[in-house]
C-alpha cells in the first residue's frame, strides 16, 4: 500500500511538472507575439531598435542601461510610457506586461 501511494505521489509531481514547462513555453511564445506586435516594429525583433526606431531614439532593450533597470521600472515605462513610446495601460493586461518584461530581459541573452 505504502509503495502505491509512493507511486502516485510521483506520478503527480512528474505530471505538476510537465504541466508547468508547458505553460512556461506557452507564455514566453505568447509574449513573443506581444512583442512582435506592439514592440518589434520600434524596438526591431531583437530588441536593438529598427531603422525607424533607431531615428527616434529608443533603447537597446540589450544594452547595460536597460537590462539595469528593475522590472518595476520597465513595467512602469510600458504601462505609461515614455517620450514618443505609448502607454500600454488598458491595452495589455497586467500580466502580458509582466511577460514582456520577461521578455525584454531574455533579449540580452541572445
């Protein structure tokens, strides 16, 4: 009996665990289309500005100045904006701006 329940327990950790990198991999494409579609055409798809963007003077979300600044700080600058970048406030949910910043940080990786 006690080398059933052993069983089920870990059947349901390897199936809590399956279960979470899914959703992990889910989210990042999710915030990968996000970005696609609200930042790329700016911030081009690697994050280091397009030609367009580039003349308007936004950051290189690679550089040492952005990666610097805290995720309140990036959440904020979506959420409001900032110069001639557009607020995202009551156009993203919380939680697909919480993912691009996620995001943004996994662009200086690359």
């Amino acid at each position: 009996m006690q080398h059933l329940s052993f069983r089920m327990s870990l059947v349901v950790l390897l199936a809590c665990g399956l279960i979470a990198v899914c959703s992990s991999s889910a989210v990042a494409q999710d915030a990968a289309a996000t970005y696609k579609a609200k930042c790329a055409m700016c911030h081009g798809p690697d994050g280091k500005g397009s030609a367009m963007g580039t003349k308007m003077g936004v950051h290189d979300f690679t550089s040492a100045d952005v990666q610097k600044q805290t995720d309140a700080q990036l959440t904020e600058t979506i959420t409001k904006g900032k110069g001639k970048m557009p607020a995202y406030d009551g156009k993203l949910k919380d939680t697909e701006i919480k993912d691009l910043v996620a995001f943004i940080r996994s662009l200086a990786k690359k």
